[in-house]
C-alpha cells in the first residue's frame, strides 16, 4: 500500500517568506509526527498529533512554527518569516497509534533559506 | 544519561565482517526502544521497537539487545554488506510521553 508522502520534495526560498509543507501519512494512522533535521543534527521532534487530541507542540522552536492536520488525515506545516537556521530535512512519520509502535516516515521536505 | 547517546559516530567495516554499536538512554521512567536505519537518499525505515528489558529481537543478519534497567541497546550486524550501509538511529521513549528522542545515530559504511 501506500506509504507516508511529503510534498514538495525541495523547497528553495528567500528569507523573511513563508513556506508551507505538506504530509500525506498512511491511511488509518492516528498518530502523526513532524521532526526536522539540521546539518550534522539528529533528529529534532517538533510536533505530534494523535487522532482527536490537542496536539503536542512542545518541540516548535519558535511562534513562527504551526502545524494543523486536517481530517485526522492530511498535516500541514508552516513556517512564516523564515531564517536561514530554519533550513534542514523536514520529516513527516506516522504510526498507528502512539507509543510503542514503529514509526513510518516519509521520504521529507528539503528546506533551503537563502 | 538525561539524552539519547549512540556510539561510535561513524564506523567503517570490511564487508563480511561482524559488527555493532550502542545506544544510551535514559533508563529511569523508560517505555520503549526504537532503532531506525536510514540510507542515504530513503526515508528512516524501522527495524526495531523494543520494551521488555533482556528482550532481543533479530530481523535476518541484524539483532539488537536491550538493557532497560542500565540504559542501553547494542546493534548487531552479522557479515556485513554493502546495502548495509546507512545511518542507524536510536529513540528512546518515556512512559507517558509520546515524543521519541533521537540520538544522532551511528554513521556505518561498508567497504567492499
């Protein structure tokens, strides 16, 4: 079946604009998950939804960072004003549910602030 | 241990050779272990979420072993191949917590 999609795959963009990234998670997944990756950095958890709950949001660097998911399905993540330190991989991961159950990630979103 | 450590960095190994590498955690309030291997150019793929501490589990030529009670994971990689090669990455997840914390993962390259 399908797996986790990200889109766009690279994303080129000026400092101060703001960028949108979207991930498609596998159907049937309640549990969603936003992690970036900086140069020579592990990854960073930023944001975590599971089905109907308040999101987890504790790992946004900054009030410039949101994230919704639409449906319980479909997670948008927007990064407004951005900074050249906001250039990294953006990975999206999904799970069935929380906890204890492997994670599915997507191929994730090249991010690059010039 | 208040992060997750993995050791060592980067690790070169002859093909057909046997290898393995750590992972720290912290072992107070522990609910799960989770490894990852991630190619260059893939997405991280699962091999393993642990929880049982002395749990070992195996997928082909890959084996990991879990300590919960001092706080480590070791990876196992049975002679080596070059599709091996990849970045291997540890997460640590606390009980009641549903954020994974990741280490910066061991870098392994395989030389034909």
């Amino acid at each position: 079946g399908a797996g986790v999609s990200q889109s766009p795959s690279n994303k080129v963009t000026e400092k101060g604009k703001d960028v949108e990234l979207r991930c498609d998670p596998i159907s049937g997944h309640t549990a969603l998950y936003w992690y970036r990756q900086s140069l020579g950095q592990g990854l960073e958890f930023l944001i975590y939804f599971q089905g109907n709950s308040a999101p987890d949001k504790s790992g946004l660097p900054s009030d410039r960072f949101s994230a919704e998911r639409t449906g319980g399905s479909v997670s948008t993540l927007t990064i407004q004003r951005t900074q050249q330190e906001d250039s990294a991989v953006y990975l999206c991961a999904s799970s069935p549910e929380g906890g204890d159950y492997e994670q599915y990630f997507g191929p994730g979103t090249r991010l690059t602030v010039t | 241990i208040l992060n997750v450590e993995q050791s060592p960095q980067s690790l070169h190994v002859q093909e057909g050779d046997s290898t393995n590498f750590t992972c720290s955690f912290p072992s107070s309030n522990f609910y799960a272990l989770h490894w990852y291997r991630w190619e260059t150019a893939k997405s991280p793929e699962a091999l393993f979420v642990m929880t049982l501490n002395g749990d070992e589990k195996k997928k082909g030529r890959i084996s990991a072993t879990l300590n919960t009670k001092e706080g480590y994971s070791y990876l196992y990689i049975k002679g080596s191949q070059p599709e091996d090669s990849a970045t291997y990455l540890c997460a640590s997840l606390g009980f009641g917590n549903e954020k994974l914390t990741f280490g910066t993962g061991t870098r392994l390259t395989i030389i034909p």
